[in-house]
C-alpha cells in the first residue's frame, strides 16, 4: 500500500482496537520503516525490480528471511484471511507502479523451513512443474505447501494451516523507493527462534534477534543460498 494508504489503515485499526471490534492479527504490527536496497546500497526502485524472481531481504530481524516479489501482474486489491487460530485480517494488496510487488516471510507456516544459506527448499515459483497443478504460488517442497502470493499468501494447496506472513510495505511514488514498515496475519518468529536456536547461534551469534532498524539489503535468492531444491 502506498504510505498514505497505510497510514489511514493504521489509524483505523487503532479506532477498531481500541473498541475491541478487530483481534491483534487484523490489524498491521509496526517495525522499524526499513528501506530496500540493493547489493551495492543503491535504493531499491519498484520499476527496476524483474518480474518473476526470486528476491530475498531479511526483516524484522536479522534472521528472519523474506521474500520480495514482482508479480508482473496487479495483486489483488484486498483479501480476508485467517490466521492457525482463526483470526481474521485484510490482506490490501500490493505496491509499486503496477501495484504488483509483494513481500511475504520466508518462513513456512507448516514446518518453518527457511532459507539458508546452504539450502532452500521454498521459493517462488512462476511457471507449474512436474506434479504440481499451480503456477505463480510459493512453494515449500518440505510437505509441499503452496501459497498463491497475489491472494495474500493464501493456502492453495499441502498441510500449511495458515497464509505466510505479509510483509507491510511502502512505495514512494515521488522517488520509486520501496521501505518495509511491518507485518500482517500470523507470525510465526517466536517459533522461527525456538526451533533454530542452535543454528542460528552458529550462523549469526547474539546478532540473530537483532531488530532491522536501517537498510535491508535485497539480492536473489540463487545469490544468498548455495543450492534451491525444485519438487
């Protein structure tokens, strides 16, 4: 959503909470506004970013990966979704000149595989493959859980009980950049660091819950990880 749209969200999901009229997960969680930037440290443009690609950032906090994605197409405009336990939230879309850029967390709301570094067994996926009926849908080859990305990140197939975590982002019309400003629907980063807390001390030390409060730095998926696992 473009800024002003997320401000006026947030001003209404204040109204609603304060009523007690939306639970915790309609409404957007606010982190740090954390622009997007390339390898380099250039501004990441919203009419620079490749259609079909997988790009990742890490966000909100150092070990918690991301997915960014240009459609190509216009995501749509406004999805209601539910979260594991069953609360309910709007998913508004996506940004940029096509509103077709969308960003999601990386982690599988089934078994929270990740990104890593050595590995990834989820990706985004544009075209279908051999025993899978979906095209354009996140794919985790772990119990093959598949999200449609311009739905929200809904379920369309496999064991995942709830819809990826959105990632809220703002596009500046006036320079093209994009910042990541929160997230949306069931967060799953309190488990991310229980499961992996003995990886991610090895990889990342004490830096692993470390807020992102300045850049993120965005770079493909085939840069970060070593090996992409395709079902």
């Amino acid at each position: 959503m473009e800024r002003r749209e997320f401000v006026a969200f947030c001003a209404a999901a204040a109204a609603a909470a304060a009523t007690n009229a939306f639970p915790a997960d309609a409404q957007p969680r606010r982190y740090a506004r954390s622009r997007l930037v390339d390898a380099k440290g250039a501004p990441l443009l919203g009419s620079s970013i490749p259609a079909n690609r997988n790009l990742i950032f890490h966000y909100p906090y150092a070990a918690t990966p991301c997915f960014l994605l240009n459609l190509g197409r216009p995501a749509a405009p406004a999805v209601q979704l539910k979260t594991a336990d069953e609360k309910p939230y709007e998913w508004h879309g996506g940004v940029g000149p096509a509103r077709s850029i969308v960003a999601y967390s990386a982690i599988c709301a089934h078994r929270l595989t990740y990104p890593t570094r050595e590995i990834s067994f989820i990706s985004y996926r544009a075209e279908k493959t051999t025993g899978n009926r979906f095209a354009s849908v996140i794919h985790c080859c772990s119990e093959h859980s598949q999200y449609d990305p311009a739905q929200g990140a809904r379920v369309v197939a496999g064991p995942a009980p709830q819809p990826l975590a959105a990632i809220v982002l703002e596009h500046d019309p006036a320079s093209d950049e994009l910042y990541a400003v929160g997230t949306l629907g069931g967060e799953l980063f309190n488990e991310f660091f229980d499961k992996y807390a003995f990886r991610l001390q090895m990889e990342l030390g004490a830096s692993a819950h470390a807020a992102v409060d300045r850049d993120c730095v965005v770079q493909p998926l085939e840069n970060f990880c070593r090996q992409q696992v395709k079902c």
